[in-house]
C-alpha cells in the first residue's frame, strides 16, 4: 500500500469481513477473462513472460506470437 498497489481478492472463511466498492467487485467479477485470455496467449501463441530490456523489444515479441 505505501507504493500504491492495492492487492483485490475474494473473502475466504477465516477472513475478516470487509466491504468492496463497485469498481472492485466488477474488477473480480473480470478476473476469470482476464486469466482466460493470458492462458491463450502463452499456449497458442507462445508469448512468454520475458524481461526484455526495451518496450520495442517486449511489442516485437508480441507482434511475432501473434503473427
């Protein structure tokens, strides 16, 4: 929190209660697409995650998997 990351998951049992925003449950709601769509990208296209040292580098990696 002091780097303004805020980390939004759903309650377990033995979690204390706690109220979300709108803008949060709709965000949790969005989360199984948005893994869906990661899990497409690193099996039918082959992008991995790598730390590629320039952006240009890192959107070249991405063109050539989708290409």
């Amino acid at each position: 929190m002091n780097k303004g990351l805020l980390l939004i998951t759903k309650l377990k049992k033995n979690m204390k209660s706690k109220l979300l925003t709108t803008q949060h449950k709709v965000l949790l709601n969005k989360r199984g697409l948005i893994e869906w769509v990661n899990d497409i990208l690193k099996t039918v296209c082959d992008i991995e995650h790598t730390r590629h040292r320039s952006p240009i580098n890192a959107l070249v990696n991405l063109y050539a998997g989708f290409c």
